[in-house]
C-alpha cells in the first residue's frame, strides 16, 4: 500500500465486487456491501456501472420473502467476459468457453493419438477448434487457461517437461498466445484441479488444503492460507515425486521408488490384475465393480498402504485441513477412502494435532481441470474489465 | 486495500521504514526513498519523527566518498525497541535480548535436565532470568518470541506435542504472557530458524526455500514466495515425519520410518558407531575429525542416502530455488553437502526444470533459533513503535 487516488481505489472495489460475483454467484446488494466492507451508495455506484456495462443485471428475485419490497439480486452475465479453457491430456484433448461466474457455455474434445500428440498439432487444432466454437456459440474470448500434466513455468507458460506427453521444453504459453491471440496462462493439470476445487469445489473457503489427483501421473496442489502455493520460477512441487519406496520401480522421471509409481494408473492395473494396456475405461469399470465387493480395501491389496503412506506424508508435510482426491482416486471404492482417513488419522501427528483431517473425493468430476484453467485465465482479466 | 486515510498511510510508511532498518541495517535516506518508493520530503519527515522519538539516529559515515556534502546515515537504535527470544531445546534453554537490528545485547543460558525441563519450571526460570538480564542491561522488553522444538499452534502458542521433551497440550504461550508480562509469539524450533535464515541468513532475499534442520529430531520450515509457510490452524507441516523407509524403524511420532529416524541426531550416533547416548558434543566432534578423513561420504555410508532421498523429496515437494542446512546437519563434512547437491540435482526432476537448487549450510550458527525467535517477536512490534 502507498498512496491510493480514487480511481484507483474504485478499479479494485470493481474488480473485488466483480470477484465476488464470480466466485460467489448472485448476491443482493446488501449482501455484496457486507461482505466487501463498502457502503451502499459506494456499491450501488459500482453496479450501476457495471449493468450499463452489461457485466451485471439486477432481477427481482424469484421468491421474494417476507412483506416490503425485495431486494434486488445483482446477477453476473455469462456472456459479458467469456475465456477459453483448455485441458491437455495424455489420452484425450478438450476446450471450453467458459462465462463469467464459472458457466461452460459450450465445448469440444477429441482424442490426443500418434502425431496429434505432438505440441504443433495440439495448438493448432486448440486455436481451429476454439475458433469454430466461438463462431458458433457468438462468443468471443478475451483469455485462455491451458492444463498441462507437465512442469510449468507459470511466468511465460514454458512446459519444462511432460513425460507422459513425451513433451520437453516445449513454450507452450507463447505458441498458444500466438495462435489464439489472447493473453495465455499455462498451469500445471493438479495445480489447476486445486485451484478449481479452491473456487468451485470442496475447497471452497478452505484456508489450507491439499488437492491430489491420479492420472497416467500423480500430481498435486496446495492452498496455503487460502492462496495457490506456487515454487520458485513458478514451478509447482511434484507430490507425485516424492520418494516413499527406496528400491522400488523406476520412475519415468529418473528416480526410483515415487509415489506415481505405487498409486497412479499403473499401479492400480496392477492392483486389479488388468493388462498393461488396459485403457482407463476398464479401470474405471473395474473400481465400480469392486463397490460391490465385500472387502475391496483387501482386494487391492498393497495399493491402499502405498495410498495411506503418501497422504500421511501430505498431512504431515502441510498440515492441512482438508485434503481432495481426484481423477482416478474418486472412483475408489468409498470403503477404501474410509480406511485411508482412518490410517491418516493413527499415523499422522499432524493430523492428531489438527484433531482431524478431512479426506475428501473430489465432486467436480470430469470438468475439474477445464474449470480450472478458466480460473487461471479469468485470475488477471477480472481486474480490467 | 480500501480507502487509506493519511494517517494510516503515514503509520503504514512508518513501519515500512523501521522495518527496512531493522532487516537492512544503516542506510542512506536517498536508498531508504528509492527502496519505499517514496519521495525524498516524506522520508525526511519519517526519519525526524523516528529520530525525535529516539529509535533511530543520523550520522555522518565514516567514509564518506567523493566530493560534495557526503549523504547522511540513517542507524537504528538498538536499545530503541528490545525483544526477549527464548530458545528452547532438548538438552539447554537459551535466552536474549535482542534489539531493532536483530544484535544480541545480552544472553543467559542454562541445562534442562530432569525436573527444571518440565513446563513449569521452563517458564519459571525463563521469567526470572530474563527479569535479571533486563535488569542489569537497563532495558526493557516489549514483545517475546520462543522456540520450541515441537507443533505449536500459531494463534495462542499451544504446543500440542513436543515428543523430545515429552511436553504433550501445554499452553505455553499463555503460560510465557502471564509470566513475562508481554505478547509472546511461540514457534516451532524449525519454523523460527527458516525466519532467521529468511531475514538474516543464507535465505535473504529468497523468494522460495526450505530451511532443515536436524537436532534430536529433524524438522522444518518454508519460505513460499517471500512469506514464512503456515499449515492450517498454525500448525506447520513437519518434514522430519515423511515415511521414507516404509519397515523401517519406528518413530516416537507413532508411525515408521520416518526421515527423522534416518538423518536425526540417533542416527548421526549410529554411522558414526558412537554409544546411544554419546551426547551432542561428540557427535559434533567426531563429524570434525571425519572431515580429514579420505572418504568422508564412504564412512557415513547410508546417512547419506538417507539424507539426499529427502532432500529429493523436499526439492521435488516444494520446488525451492535454495535449501539450507541447520544444526546438525552444519557439522556434516562439506565432502558430503557436495555429494547431496549432485546426487539431488540428478535424482529430482524439479531440481533439473529449474536449472538446479542451491543447497548451503545454514551460516547463523548457534544464535539461529534465537534470532528467528526475536523475529517472531519484532513481527507485530514494528508496526506500533
């Protein structure tokens, strides 16, 4: 803080308002003052502005309680600020366009084979795909968010690498920016699950929590004192890659024993007896199947302890409130979910301390890492508009 | 920000100044208005309210270069604000007055054996003689910061657990405020050195780094984008409690295999062949005379494996551009600090994408803890002097 001028002070109330409706959906104008600090006039002036903007629209709500007149619920408009978000997986590719407040107001995917793997073509069918979409739809984006399951460099997008894209050293950020010709944030795939989780999921209003997803890989994020913990040079820390077996399997990334290689994808095909190259259908079909089962935490064997072993480390290395479990981990069986909060609990003198750690599946499903992205790009242009 | 009023903002420059003196040391007014981004008149209004009140004073330097009126010098006063730190370990308990600068005006410490190491009689001691020490000095204390190695509670001082002292639920941030008569903030021993190391030491200036120590336990703390890292409630994680030798020996925190079994003070005594209870001194000794020897690296034999798969763990966790050593681990031969850099640079994946870590001894020597606790002490006090 130096000195403010009011114009400047009134650009951030906008934008903290803006946020607020973003994040938050539609709130009165009571609700909005109390919750900013602001006074009323102060926020009448800012959604006037805003609803001649077309950013916002004041309605009467749908059921109005009690006698005197309702107060108006200030609504955010989708189509006012609208960003494309892009998901880049191992197997698959998918965009969206995503509106203020967080609406996926149309989208698109299609599957990452042989040559359409490779970074060139990945951003040219982004940038056609997106293109057709926004024709389509009438939209237009002002800024992308792209997923990667690699190490990123958030400054300029650079991908250092992905292994299981076979991608290294790739400036995402900048060819992505080139083709689409918007401002482009990249972020690592688990970081923006976090993030997603932190602004729409069950992370929401948690000051410290611990997002974990398996895919091909392990990847985490961290909300620490309610913001994204980010590495030096913006790199995220890889939680997949911690060590937790010595003279264990080989990891891809050089090491030996990571924790990837005990609970991602193919150590569950292993744990469920499936081929090598069962694909993640199968998987997935497999897990259900065990619900039914009388004892699934004995049935995948191993895999649970490695599973327990790895979020004790989480729990104590953070010292979160809550930790989210996503991707392949949200179709585990909810028996095994209920051991491994159990075991956390015994084994962990953080969570003993914390009287407690929450152990939760994600419930964002399938778009979890599309949301995030949007986030991602919405984080710098929420401020100008 | 919302709206600042003059007043505040005259405060908040205020505490911006003394704070810049504090970490910074002497400095000229034309640096201290180039680092505040404030202009030359409002820095001279700041240093003669600062210099009136007595808490800094201007002088001419000692080696004033070039021609022309040489600029002047503003000091701060050490005795102007005076901070009481208490370190407490396992086997002695320390404690300093500390002054605006962070110089040590004077120090009293004493054994923790039996009887004297149990709360009460911690605090009591910890109270009387701080009473002698400002007493003879003429000085007097406004805040206090302690050092524990235990999970302390951030908002009240609770330590839940303290296991090396067999302290469990003790409120001893309460206990210290009621005793001394000031705020006292209480920090976990590894935490407090990250600040130290962070304001005074290897990590100044450091955006992102991992401070970790090893005493009888292992533990410790992390800068994450310029902020000291807290876990949820207060409680920091604790990175001596990763499982990394998953059947291997059972640690007092309940769970097995823990890092702190492999790296801390017990294990230094079994790859040195030293007696189980050969206390501290030897250890540190026979690491001195190891440094002679051929093959430093080859007598410790696994030590060192231990010590750099977590240190890849705690590379590839947090993604830091710099590690520092404490404590104990300050009294590893330099042949084995070099073996950790190259083997941790090859083995981490995040080491590699960021162009490699810089892993240091910590330099601050026996006082760290004692500073990192008058700095947990200076926190809130520089904004009110």
């Amino acid at each position: 803080m130096t000195v403010a001028r009011p114009d400047e002070v009134r650009r951030y109330n906008r934008a903290s308002l803006l946020r607020l409706l973003h994040t938050g959906g539609p709130a009165t104008r009571a609700a909005l003052a109390a919750e900013l600090g602001l006074n009323r006039s102060t926020i009448k002036m800012l959604v006037d502005g805003l609803a001649g903007d077309g950013v916002v629209e004041e309605k009467v709500p749908r059921l109005a309680q009690g006698a005197g007149r309702p107060s108006l619920l200030v609504l955010p408009q989708p189509q006012a600020v609208v960003v494309l978000a892009v998901d880049v997986q191992v197997e698959h590719a998918a965009i969206a366009l995503v509106g203020l407040g967080g609406q996926i107001l149309g989208r698109n995917s299609w599957n990452l084979r042989g040559r359409r793997r490779e970074p060139e073509e990945v951003v040219c069918h982004v940038a056609e795909s997106a293109a057709f979409l926004a024709q389509d739809l009438g939209l237009r984006p002002v800024a992308a968010g792209v997923s990667v399951p690699g190490i990123v460099r958030r400054s300029d997008g650079m991908v250092h690498g992905a292994a299981n894209l076979a991608w290294l050293d790739v400036p995402l950020g900048q060819r992505m920016g080139t083709a689409l010709g918007v401002p482009v944030a990249v972020g690592n795939d688990a970081e923006l699950g976090a993030l997603a989780e932190f602004v729409r999921g069950a992370g929401r209003g948690a000051s410290d929590a611990v997002f974990v997803s398996a895919d091909v890989g392990v990847g985490g994020g961290i909300i620490a004192q309610g913001a994204l913990l980010r590495g030096s040079a913006g790199y995220l820390g890889e939680i997949g890659h911690m060590t937790v077996h010595p003279g264990g399997r080989r990891c891809h990334c050089g090491n030996v024993g990571c924790w990837e290689t005990e609970v991602g994808e193919a150590a569950l095909r292993r744990a469920l007896g499936l081929v090598d190259d069962a694909p993640r259908g199968a998987i997935v079909a497999e897990l259900r199947e065990l619900r039914r089962d009388s004892d699934p935490v004995a049935r995948l064997g191993d895999y649970v302890d490695w599973l327990v072993l790895g979020l004790v480390n989480v729990v104590n290395v953070f010292g979160p409130e809550l930790v989210v479990l996503g991707d392949l981990f949200t179709a585990l069986p909810d028996a095994v979910v209920r051991r491994a909060r159990r075991e956390v609990h015994e084994r962990s003198m953080v969570s003993r301390a914390l009287g407690g750690v929450r152990i939760e599946k994600s419930a964002l499903g399938a778009d979890l890492k599309l949301l995030g992205a949007a986030e991602a790009a919405f984080g710098d242009v929420l401020a100008t508009v």
